[in-house]
C-alpha cells in the first residue's frame, strides 16, 4: 500500500507508520483502528491530506438535506414526464399523465421536506406500500422504480409527440419514422381513449395502417356504406421505419395500400385522434 505493507487478514500494517510517535499511538493500526470513518490509502494515515473523509464526502452524501434537494429534482422531473405524457398523448393517456405527476409530487414534497427538517422520511407511496405488508425497503425500491418507470415513459411520449409537431407546422419529419394513418370504431375509439395506446380487442393478431387520409377515409366511406359500421373516426401515428423495413404493403379494398403490423410490435405506437377526415373520392 505505498509507504509500507498490508495484511488483510490480520487488520494491521506490518511495518510502523513512518510518522511515528507521538502523533501516531499505534503504530501498525489501519486508519487509526476505525476504518468506518477513516481512510488510510498508502500507510501513512495522519498526514494531512489523510484527514477524516465522513465529514466531507460521506456526509455530504448521507445528509438528508442533499439526498432530499436529489429527490426534489427526481420528483420535478417525473412531474414534467406526467404531464408530457397526457399533453403528448393528445390527453389520451391522461389519467394515466396525472397519476404519474402526483407520484413525482409526491417525492417533490418529501424531498422537500427532508431538506428543511433535516431529518429522513418515507414517500406518502411508500408508506401505502408498507401498509400492505411489504418491508420498508422493498416499499422503497418499488417506490423509486415507479419513479424511473413514469418518468422513462413520459421522456418517450414528449419525444414521439415533438415528432408529431414538427410535420403538423411542415417541418421535416425525423427520417427513421413513418405516419401511418388508421380509421377506427366508436369501441376501438373508446379503448385508445382509455388507455393511450393501440391493441386488439379480439382475436385478431394485427391491425391495418393506410399511408395517406385519403386512404384511410375511403376505406372508412366503403365500410360504413357496404355493411352498416357506425362513424369511424381518423387515427395517425408514427411508425419506425424498422418495423415496416423488409415489408411490401398489401392492398385492400380496390388498391388501399395498407402495412399490416403485428400485436406485438404495436406497443410503443402512440395513437393520435385527428379532428377532421379527408373526404374520399
């Protein structure tokens, strides 16, 4: 270890500190006999730079006041990430948006809280946990991965949604993605509402995307005139072009291009409502 030789096993140096006495009372101690709140890193633990590390790094690190100051952050950015996801969701997914923002304000105030009072304090989400029967700490883990969790998916939803604005002012679209359009039914409609994403409601193990509104609209126009279907309502979304590469589109309904995407690649798809419909020819 530098200045002199270790042993592991016994705890002691086995040579002398060369700072030798008096200052240093024993002489073969590792970090003056108190390793927890000293570090000795080359033999020679009472020269100056070799000072007390608890009282700078560690408390700093194990303050309540500046875990509390992280958690506020935490917490602002997993409110930020909630209401991304209902407003980048076209509020689709707004209960869902909200649920995330007050569990981000939840860890806001108690890391709020812990800066003022100086003292540690548990999530009002994590004493709920506790409730339940679940040890503090496993209440703790669950609590701070639902806090990672939300905000990850709500950075997701702001960042497909800025896509989507950027082709409504006519600005470039990112290259590696695709709008596709969709007509649906007042009970799909119903179902993208509730829950901000897109999956079948029956057996069917894939849905039909048009490329263009016209398309879409059309198909919707032969639907409700050929059998009788309620009003369908316009869908958009974008797709990553590496889930349509490596597949033709088919054609439906007297030449509809359409791409079939399976179930599971239809997670991550965030449906968007479109308020008006192109009139087909």
């Amino acid at each position: 270890m530098g200045a002199r030789y270790y042993d592991p096993k016994g705890g002691r140096f086995l040579s002398p500190d060369p700072i030798g006495y008096p200052i240093c009372l024993d002489l073969y101690a590792y970090a003056a006999g108190d390793p927890v709140n000293y570090l000795d890193p080359d033999g020679r633990f009472f020269s100056p730079i070799y000072q007390p590390i608890k009282a700078t790094v560690l408390n700093v690190w194990n303050s309540p006041r500046f875990q509390g100051a992280c958690q506020m952050l935490g917490g602002a950015a997993e409110m930020g990430a909630g209401g991304g996801i209902a407003y980048g969701s076209g509020m689709l997914a707004a209960p869902m948006g909200f649920t995330v923002a007050a569990h981000g304000a939840d860890h806001f105030c108690t890391g709020f809280r812990k800066l003022m009072t100086g003292r540690y304090s548990d999530t009002a989400t994590s004493q709920l946990l506790q409730k339940t029967g679940l040890p503090p700490e496993i209440a703790n883990l669950v609590d701070n991965g639902l806090s990672v969790g939300g905000t990850m998916r709500g950075v997701y939803v702001i960042q497909r949604r800025s896509t989507v604005a950027f082709s409504n002012f006519g600005l470039p679209v990112q290259e590696s993605q695709t709008m596709l359009y969709r007509t649906v039914q007042p009970v799909e409609l119903a179902d993208i509402q509730k829950t901000g994403i897109f999956r079948n409601l029956r057996n069917a193990e894939s849905k039909y995307f048009t490329t263009s509104i016209e398309g879409a609209s059309s198909y919707a126009k032969k639907a409700v005139k050929g059998f009788g279907d309620p009003p369908y309502t316009l869908i958009r979304t974008q797709v990553p072009n590496n889930i349509l590469n490596g597949t033709p589109p088919t054609f439906v309904d007297g030449g509809i291009p359409a791409w079939v995407i399976p179930d599971q690649k239809l997670e991550g798809l965030i449906p968007e409502i479109m308020t008006w419909m192109a009139v087909p020819k």
